[in-house]
C-alpha cells in the first residue's frame, strides 16, 4: 500500500504508528484519527462551499446576462472572502422575545444536516467516511434534521412572516419526500443495496440509461427538498419577506446560505451517484483515488449546474400546484416507475447487457409516453370544463 | 471499560435526563424538542447495537414524522405559542402509582436477568441485517402476515384521514 492507491489508510496508519509510538492508548488514538479524519473533511467541504458561493453568483449572472462578481480577484474569485469578512463583523441582533438558545441552535442544525450527508459520500473507491448498508434512507433521516432546523429557526424567531415560511416548507418537504424515497429505491432495486458504494460498483451502465425517469424526479425533488426555485415556498421574498432565516444576521445567516449552498452542490453529487456511476468515468477511476474524487466532484458540480439552470430560469410554482404537482402527479409516477423496474428488472435479468439495458429504456420510454398522453388529456379536460360556463353566460341574453 | 461502555453511559445520560426535561419544561415546544433530543439518543443506541436500519428508521420516522407533527399540533393549535399550561393532571397521583409499580415490575424482572454481564459479539463483516431483515419481512414463515396486516391497517388510516379531511360541499 503506497499513498497514490490509498492515500487516507496510509496516512491513517501512518498516523496510528506515531501516536501509539508516543505512547497513546490503541483506543485513543484510532479515535484521535477518526475526528481528524471527521475535521479534515469537513473542513474541505466547507472550503468548497466558499467556492460554491463564487460559482452560483457567477452563474446566475450568466443566465441574467450579467458580469457577476469580477472587482475582487481574478474573475472576482476573491468575492466570497469578502462576504464572509463582512458577515463576521455584521452586527448579530437577537430580536426581542426571541427563545435563545433555540433560535442560535437552529442555523447550527441546519449547516450540520447538510455535512453529515458527506459522511456516507464515497469520494473514490477507498476515500470514504462510513459504508453504511442503509445509506439511501440515511439521505432522508439527514433531511428530517434540516426540517427540524427550519422549524426551530421559524418558531424561536417569533416572527410571523418566518412562521408562515416554515409551514410552507414542511408543506413541501413533507409531500415531496415521498417520490423521492420512491425514485431512491430504483438504484437501491437495481443494485440490490443502499449503500452508495455498492450502487456505485454495480453501474457498469449508467443507471441514468436505465431509469432515467427516476432521475429526473429525483432531481425535481431534491430541488424541493432543498428549497430552491422554483419551490422555494420557504423564502418566496415577494410574499414573506426572507421566510425562515428573516430575523438571521450575519454569520447565522451565513450558515443558513452556506447550508442552502452545500446543499445543493451535495445533492448533485448524489445525483451522480445514484445515476451517473459515481466516481467512475471510462476507466478514468482506475488512475487513482485522487484522480477518483475529482472525477465525482465534477459530477457533483455538474448536478450543481442543473439544479441552478432549473433555479434561474423557472418561476416560482404556486403552492396549491405545487403540492398536488408532488401528490397527483409525482407520488404516482415515482410509485408506477418503482414497480415496472421491479418487474422488469426479474423479467430481463440473466439477458445480455444490451437487451437489459435496452430493455429498461424501453419501459421508461412507454411509462414516459403514457404519462404524456394521461397529462394531455387531463389538460384539455381542465381547458373544457374552463370553457363552458363562459360560453353559457354568453349564450343566455 | 471500553469505550462503547463510556459512549453507552454516556448517551444514558442524556436521553434519562432529556426524558426528565420533556415532562418537566412548561414550554410545549421546548418539551418536544426535547423529546427529539432523547428519541435520538435511542437512535445512537441503536447504532451501538449495530442495527443501523432501525437507528435510522428511527430518525427518520420519530424525528422526521412524528416530532414534527407534535410541534405542528402545537403550533397550530395554541393560540399563544409560548404557552405555559398546568404540568400536572387531576389524576396525578394515579399515574405516579401505575409508574412506581411498573418501574418495581421492571426491576424485579431484570434481576432475575443474566444479560448484565454478556459481551456483545462481533458481527462478521459479511453479516447482511438489512438483507435479513428484508427476507424476514416477507418470508412466509417470519413476519409476512404482520407486516401486511400492519400496511392494510396504515392504508385503512390513510384513506380514513382522507375522508375525514374532505370537504364535502
């Protein structure tokens, strides 16, 4: 074992012989090297996030046919340094009647919901934190934290316009959970597991080819679930002000955008695991766990892309249409796509490569048509009844 | 002591004395929060246990559902929201003697117990609780008659909320 085919085990025994050269107790210092471990992730991810910051404004200034940032640095890569200076030195209000320890304990929660995602994320074939066998459901154990951090921050800011913003985000994250623990049992089916490691080794095809219905509602719930345009009830800024996070300053506030951000960029990445094989790309993967990991935040930072592309240029859904969207249209879709991939996928296993695949698209291609097909008719049915009355109240005098 | 003992105290602690502060706080909201503090110390021990599924099935489920749903009770029930209400019922005393006789049951119970002194066995790393968890579930001769009359049940209550909820006009 050298440090280019397992670079984090080498430097963790590494590590080992010279703590327990000093003397520690075998225990201690496997522990030490965990919360190093731990720390040095987080860390990563948290100098990611101020990228992210970076990226997302320079986007959505190319999508609004801006400049972006581009004062501070090269391309105003500089920007987000500043913003957190400013952050920092910002006058923290606690507004009056306010519950303390609940209102400061929220936007913690928040930013902790999102980090302890990363734990499950296998970076490369050997850099990963926890293998967990139940790691499609740990996704949405993570996510009811982040509710409760958006509850918590709602209901200690005693503010009314807050309330209403959480009343609207659990609305929505409540209704979308459900076709995204539907479209997340897809790959599980597929596989044959939860966890992310083996749904990664077993996608000699992309499950993208396979399911790619699945992929696009989960991407359309992961938007949900994440609160952003064109779901973004939480915060609609037209209607209730800033939503949750309103009474917020600085650096808390901080770490509800850097959450909202990390977010975000953590949902792409598990879009790409979950359908777009991970940190595999044409044998690339096989140079090494670093070449590996870069290969998976470049997906990462792709889903990234598509969740902002989606952002920037959708309008904001009624809620109303929103929720029956998730409970009329996706729930049932996401449930019908579970069972034919079920069936399918005993019906076409043991049939070469090819046909499998070819197979499964096959099936989502005639789901996807039938949908189609149900939506038209269920519109022009919606246009018809619209229209009668009218023509009636026309025809009386 | 190893240091899952320490980690086991540890989390008894907390969840003992986040229980004790449910039942004492006057603050409704505060009570459920606390609630969430001690159902996700029941989740670590799950995780001590190595039954991954169940510690996060409790997340998910207790905190994400059912947590929720109380602060949302509360919520949308209270007029005032920072509701203080009397912590005790008329039949106080009643309830403390069902719970000394139940808590004295339990200690003579686990007296007779020998699992004190038993060390946990190191599961092999191939040992698949999910995968059998998953067989037992719908396997005739386990649980399959259960678990199906516990889905048609919660279909059952699911269609009921519904017509309960609907707005006949």
């Amino acid at each position: 074992m050298n440090f280019w085919t397992d670079p984090v085990n080498f430097i963790a025994r590494w590590l080992m012989g010279l703590l327990t050269g000093w003397g520690l107790a075998g225990w201690l210092a496997s522990f030490l090297i965990q919360l190093i471990g731990v720390v040095v992730l987080v860390s990563m991810m948290m100098l990611i996030d101020i990228l992210l910051v970076w990226v997302e404004r320079k986007v959505v200034a190319r999508f609004q046919d801006r400049l972006g940032p581009n004062r501070v640095g090269p391309f105003g890569i500089i920007q987000p340094f500043a913003d957190i200076i400013k952050l920092l030195i910002k006058e923290d209000i606690t507004p009056d009647g306010a519950d303390r320890v609940v209102y400061n304990l929220a936007p913690i929660l928040s930013l902790m919901s999102v980090l302890l995602l990363w734990a499950i994320v296998p970076l490369a074939p050997v850099i990963f934190g926890v293998d967990l066998n139940v790691g499609a459901l740990y996704i949405i154990a993570t996510g009811a934290i982040g509710t409760l951090s958006i509850i918590m921050a709602a209901w200690s800011s005693n503010n009314k316009y807050a309330l209403i913003g959480a009343f609207r985000q659990v609305a929505v994250l409540v209704s979308f959970e459900v076709p995204m623990i539907a479209t997340m049992l897809i790959p599980t089916i597929l596989a044959g597991s939860m966890s992310m490691t083996t749904i990664i080794r077993s996608q000699n095809v992309w499950y993208v080819f396979i399911a790619p219905l699945a992929a696009i509602i989960f991407m359309v719930t992961a938007i949900a679930e994440l609160g952003r345009a064109p779901f973004d009830m939480n915060e609609a800024e037209s209607e209730i002000v800033a939503g949750f996070h309103i009474e917020y300053t600085g650096m808390k506030f901080g770490l509800f955008y850097a959450g909202e951000l990390m977010h975000a960029f953590t949902f792409g990445g598990f879009w790409a695991i979950l359908f777009f094989g991970g940190y595999r790309f044409f044998g690339l993967e096989n140079l090494g766990p670093i070449v590996a990991a870069v290969i998976l935040l470049a997906k990462a930072m792709f889903g990234y892309w598509v969740i902002m592309w989606v952002r920037y240029t959708v309008m904001r859904i009624r809620i109303d249409n929103m929720l029956s969207f998730s409970w009329k249209f996706l729930t049932p879709l996401a449930f019908a796509l579970l069972m034919s991939t079920a069936l399918m996928n005993v019906v076409l296993r043991g049939t070469p490569g090819v046909i499998y695949v070819a197979g499964m698209l096959l099936t989502n291609i005639v789901i996807g048509w039938i949908v189609v097909e149900i939506l038209r008719r269920a519109s022009r049915r919606g246009r018809e009844s619209i229209d009668k009355p009218i023509k009636r109240a026309v025809a009386q005098p | 002591m190893t240091i899952f003992q320490i980690i086991f105290l540890i989390v008894g602690v907390v969840i003992l004395g986040s229980a004790f502060m449910v039942v004492t706080t006057g603050n409704l909201i505060h009570a459920a929060l606390w609630l969430i503090v001690t159902l996700f110390g029941v989740a670590v021990l799950y995780a001590l246990l190595d039954a991954g599924f169940l510690a996060v099935v409790q997340v998910v489920i207790y905190i994400g559902a059912i947590a929720i749903l109380f602060i949302f009770a509360v919520m949308l029930t209270r007029k005032e929201m920072r509701d203080r209400g009397r912590q005790t019922s008329s039949a106080w005393w009643l309830s403390t003697i069902i719970a000394v006789l139940t808590f004295g049951g339990l200690i003579r119970i686990l007296q007779a117990w020998s699992g004190f002194s038993k060390v946990s066995v190191a599961l092999p790393s191939e040992f698949d609780a999910v995968g059998l968890l998953g067989n037992a579930l719908i396997s005739p001769d386990a649980f399959v008659l259960p678990f199906e009359v516990a889905s048609v049940l919660l279909l059952a209550a699911l269609v009921g909320a519904v017509y309960v909820a609907f707005n006949q006009k």
